[in-house]
C-alpha cells in the first residue's frame, strides 16, 4: 500500500506558506481549508507587493474566477518572480470557456510553466482545445472522457494535470492515477474545487515527485468529503465538517483511506 | 391553496446558470445560497468578459454594495447584454441612501428595465423619492410604510417590487402578496438578503408570472429561515442550518408551508 | 472586580455602524462577527462614496489586508473624514512586514492618529522598527516580547496598542493589561484577529476610557473562543460556535468571564 499520507506529514511538518490569488468568492473558504489541514495560507494581489509576497512563498497558486485587468497583471508579476526564484506554482482555470480573457491568460500562463493544472473535465478540455460543454464552473463533460486530454496537456507542458470529478484523474504524461474519494455533496458548496487546488499546492510546495504529491492532496481532500458527508445533513454543515475533517485526518487514515488506482 | 412549490420545482428542473455582480461581502453565501436551492450560480464583473458571460446566463443580478467605478462599467455593460439578449436582470439597491454613487446609479439602472427590484423598505422608500431612516444595510423602516411607494414603483418601471422584512411585500403595481415567513435570526446573518436577490433571479429566471415567482422564492427562503431556526443555537448555527434547508424543502413543503396572504 | 461588560452593555444599547475597509478574506466573518455581537457593520471602500458613508458611522476600521493603489487612495479619505468628523478609528497592520507598500501605508496611516492599533506581535514590532520574524498573517514572535514597543508606539501615537496572542497586551502606553481569554483552535480559522479588531471599534465607539474598552473587546473575543472550543469538534464547528457564543454571552458573563490581570 502506498504511503500517501507521507506527503501531508511533510507538510504539517514544513507548513508551507501558499500564496493564493484566487478569485472573492473562493478566498475565505481556500484560506480555511488551507489552516484546517495545516498550511499558511496568504491572499494577496497588488501588483504592487505581489512579487515581494511571493518571493517568501513556499508555493504559488493562480485562479482567475474574478479577474479583471488589474488582477492579471498581478498574477503575471507573482508568477515572474515564482519562475525567478524556483517556487513551483499551480494554475486552476476556472470557468476558462466563458471568455476570451480567461482563455487568452491560460495560454499565456500555460506558456509559464506551470507545475500542476487542476481542473474540471471542461476546463481542461477546454484547455487542450477541444470541445467542451461546461457552463460556468461546472462540468458538464466527464472525467474520463477528458484522460486523453490531460495526458497530451501533461507532456506539452511539463505540468502535472489534475482532472476533478466524481472520480479524479492525476497524469504526469507518463504515468497516471485515479482517485475515487469524494462525496456527492462536493458540487453542492461553491468553491471546493478552488480550495482544493491550494491544497494541491501545499502539498506538492516540498515534494520530489509532484505527480504523487498531487495524488495525495486529491485523496486527502476527497476523504475529508467522505467523514464530512457521512455526519451532514445538507451542505451547509457538510462545509462545516469538511473543515473538522481535514484538520483531523492523521497521515496515518489518509494511507488507510486512500482510493487510489493506477491508471 | 397556491402552488407556491411550482416555481421550486421549475427551477430545479431547469438549474439556471444566475450570475450575479454583487458585493464582497455576500458573494460566498449567496453562491452557497444558490447551490444548496438547486440553481447553478456565477459571480464575474469585469467589463472585459461580463458580456460574454451574461449571454451565457439564465437570468443576471447586480448588487452595488461594493461597488467602485469599474464595477459600475462592469454592470452597465452586463444589463445591456442583458436587455439585448433578453435575459431577464434583478436590481438589489443595497444601502442605497448612504451615498450619491449609490443613488445616481440606481436611477440609472432603474431606466433600464430591470425585471424585480428586491429591497428593504428604507431602501424601496429612498428609491422612490420619499424619506427613509434606514442606515447601512439595516432597515430602520417598517414594511407596511413602504407598500404605497414599491406599487408605485412598479407601476413607473414595470418591475416586480419586494420590500422584505418581518413580513415580506410583493408588487407588480396591481396585485400585491404579503410573506409572512421569516425568522428572528435572518438580519442576524450577514447578506441573507443579497442572497435572497439571487434566488428571486433563480425562480424568476424561467417563470411565466415573475411576480407569482418572486412570492415563491421570498416563502421558500423565510420557510428555510423558520427550519433553522428551529434547530440553531445563534446566528453562526444558523446559517449552516438554513442551507441545510435550502438543500432539503420539496417542492410540496413549500406549498404547504408557504404564509402568503393577498394584499 | 472590574465590571469589564459594561462595555458590552452599552454597545448593544447603542448599536454603533462600524464602517470596515478591510481585506477580502476577512469581510464577511467580520459582518458576521460584528453583527452576532450586536453591532451594525458596513463594508465599503470606493474613494467615490468613502467620505459620505464615514460621516455616517459611530468608528471606522482600516486593515490593508488585500489592498491595492485605488482601496489605498480609499482609505486615507477615508481617515481624512474620520478626523474632520471625530469618528474614531482603528488600525489593523495585518501583515505589515510583507511589502514595502504596508510599510509605508501603515508609517503614513499612524501618523493620522488611530485611537487604537491592534495587531499581532510580529506585527507590532514592525510597526515599532524592531525586528520582527513573522510572515504573512501569523505572528512568530510571543506576545511578551512586544510589550515594551507597544508602549512605546502607544506613547509616540497616543493611540491604544494591543497585541494580540495566546495572552493579549493592551497599553495605553501608561496603563497595561493581560488578557488570557481565547482557545488554541482561534489561529486554526481565518480572519478572527481582523475580525476582532472590528469588535475593538464596536466597544470602542462610544467608550470614554479606550483603553479598558479595547481590553473589555478582547476579553469578550476570548472568552466566546473558550465557549466555542468547549464544544467544537475543529475548526469548522469552531467558527460557527464562536458566532452562536458571541450572541449568547451577557455582559453579567463577560464581567465573570474576563481573565484581565493588570501589568
């Protein structure tokens, strides 16, 4: 059995600090789950302080839900000086299918380098230039039908590629995994998924393999789900619980608990 | 005995995409808001891409609680998209009377057609050129008072007027409902009555009878609110217990559990 | 025994409109804490309506959180019209040591006159031009290390310091106070030291002795933290205690709860 819970004990261990500039709707609750499972969490993105912030980062995550103009030269400084100075940096493409903006800064951020993309089935196939059908932040594709995509993004970029769903698919473009945690109640409380990319990034901050440390943040999560889902009674206390989970989850259940396969 | 369910069950149905230009503060619950009723919500604002997005959209709200002057440009240009489109659009005039911007941009939206208009009574009063008292978000005006002046407004704009409160009142200029569900706790929680705009657009979004509609959402949130209160300890159990509610009301609960007497 | 909730008593009488222009993270638990407690909170930044708005309201608080060049330009008018006004306000230097823009906004800021600065030790020591080891958010310097630089700063300011941290300093840079109240789960969920230092200005607003009413602010934080973490389960179910606390507690509980020592 595989150790994945390795990789959240090096993170209590190290506490990284993981700087997000993410959109208003996800910034409390990331920032809350990022505290819960025992990161630092820092919000922030003037252009500026931003390069100054992200210079005493561990990690780098970039989210453009509520972007505008000023919003994007920040996150192109932050990301400058993570390339400069070596911290690895993650890119959730919420919503890319919605606008020109959103996809005109993914291609541009994909040319960055990357070290991981989480997304949805449509926003990655969206990414790879293939047809999507989600609407907002929302997939309307599956999760298998986007394997193929995520693969070819993987070993275009250099970039570990995560597509979440029902059943997650993680791929370094040579190898790749599946993760069958989760809950039914996840897509029932907004902005889950933009939490769940700075745990990606907290865990993947001081990792040597990223593709695993990625698969660990994933089956992490989606167990929160399942404790929190087994004692909600809808999805407000299911939030609630989510955040007593991941603050409870030793590495020890994340290894017994992980359902994970190769793929 | 009304089917007041009809609209609930409509909405949930149809899951329209509700994308809302609102304030800081509400953006999170009234996502959570949406998600836990059944609607498919989505916050954006910058002029950039709001055009696109609104053409994307099922029904638009616009709250100006936080707005500065590029939010504002951001909503102009999703109403026109809006109008073009005929998608329908619900104005929350947050606070109006505490600034000039405030004012000078809710006489500018008023003129261009919005479907509802959802305020408390201080609100809907200063909209309409009379006296209010209210400071802030807070009502300092009693429902009753402001039922002439939202008629009245209905009649001027064509928009469905609800003034809300301890006992809610809904106008098109020629009927009129009153909702007396509700809880104690509701004005204890910050922006349940954003989030409550955003559930008039989703019930409205596909409704025949807009004014039928947003009677519907206004019981359907004061009967979640009666639900929560019911279990809640204060005003932090509350909220967690009233989208619990949201998630669990059926259509025939609704129906039967709705307060709503002819005004 | 100091009758420490007569503070809280005359709050709730007076139901003070505290204005925030506060970071993105922190501005709906900040309502919510504000408005659990019994004071009327607004959210608000715009240079366009900033001045309008402050005249209205009993105290302003500033915290620079997430602020960039045109939320600065709001702030100082802010400030600019609490001064002409005589509304108090009070200083958050979150995160100060980040960015050169906090340094110089926070040096620009004191010199205004805050009636009271509120931080974490790290954060004080800053702001003193002492070394400080903190990053981002959370302190990583003990609060008893920042004692004497808050003296100082409170003398050289005439603005109340407090430093807040398992054991919280209060100065007036005569008098000193420790507080003990608070729970170890408190750092484990995000913007609770904003969110308090919005409290700071509720018993604050109308207060005659500042200082006392800083450290009556701080004790009845603490003390709803020591309710919540008596039943919470982590640190979702903490937060949502704390809120249910901070409604609950009567000014008798507060007077028999506070753990205030003078030093």
């Amino acid at each position: 059995m595989p150790d994945w819970g390795a990789h959240l004990r090096t993170m209590r261990a190290e506490v990284p600090l993981v700087l997000n500039i993410t959109n208003f709707v996800a910034m409390n609750v990331m920032a809350n789950v990022l505290l819960a499972a025992g990161a630092s969490p820092a919000m922030a993105h003037a252009e500026e302080e931003i390069a100054e912030i992200t210079a005493l980062s561990g990690v780098l995550t970039i989210n453009f839900g509520t972007a505008d103009a000023g919003w994007v030269r920040g996150m192109l400084a932050a990301v400058e000086t993570a390339r400069d100075r070596g911290v690895p940096w993650v890119l959730d493409p919420v919503a890319v299918g919605v606008s020109r903006l959103r996809q005109d800064l993914a291609a541009r951020l994909i040319a960055m380098g990357p070290a991981a993309i989480r997304g949805n089935a449509s926003e990655i196939l969206t990414l790879s230039g293939q047809g999507a059908t989600g609407k907002g932040a929302d997939s309307a594709d599956p999760v298998a039908g986007a394997e193929d995509a995520a693969r070819e993004l993987a070993r275009n970029t250099g970039a570990v590629v995560a597509v979440t769903g029902p059943v997650d698919f993680v791929t370094d473009g040579a190898r790749g995994w599946r993760v069958a945690n989760g809950h039914a109640l996840m897509p029932r409380v907004t902005a889950l998924g933009c939490s769940l990319t700075g745990l990606v990034g907290a865990l993947l901050a001081g990792a040597e393999d990223r593709a695993r440390a990625t698969v660990a943040a994933l089956a992490f999560f989606g167990l929160a789900g399942e404790r929190a889902g087994a004692i909600a009674a809808g999805p407000g206390s299911f939030q609630v619980a989510l955040l007593d989970a991941l603050a409870a989850i030793t590495p020890a259940e994340l290894t017994a608990g992980a359902r994970v396969s190769e793929a």
